[in-house]
C-alpha cells in the first residue's frame, strides 16, 4: 500500500517575518532553507535578522513553526 506525500509550500526568501524570543519579538527576512522537513512547521529556516545587538548572529535559524508572516 502506497502512501502520497502532501505537498507544502515553502516560506520564499525575502519574506519578512517575526518570531517570539523570550518576552520579546524577533523581526528578520526570510533567507532561505537551511534543511528542508517533512512539514511546513519542521522545516528549518535561515532568517536575517533587522534587529540584533553586537555579539547576536546576523543570521538565525528557526522552523516554520516558530515564524510568523509580518
């Protein structure tokens, strides 16, 4: 017996979005895929953030589970 994957759509590079970090609100861009997952939500994300401090990555990773569209 076959099973069929459900295909899911990516969050596209240039996108922005937002995510929670603690009690505050990340903001960044959508990069790229840093390792592709079974689902939207486990898929994994290279993010650019718009507001990091000195010390932070430029650059975060999060699944698209975590990620809101701003």
């Amino acid at each position: 017996m076959a099973t069929t994957r459900k295909a899911f759509t990516i969050i596209p590079a240039g996108t922005s979005v937002t995510w929670h970090y603690r009690s505050a609100i990340g903001h960044g861009t959508i990069v790229g895929v840093k390792k592709m997952g079974t689902t939207a939500d486990n898929t994994m994300y290279n993010v650019r953030q718009h507001d990091y401090h000195p010390g932070e990555p430029e650059i975060v990773h999060h699944t698209g589970k975590a990620l809101s569209k701003a």
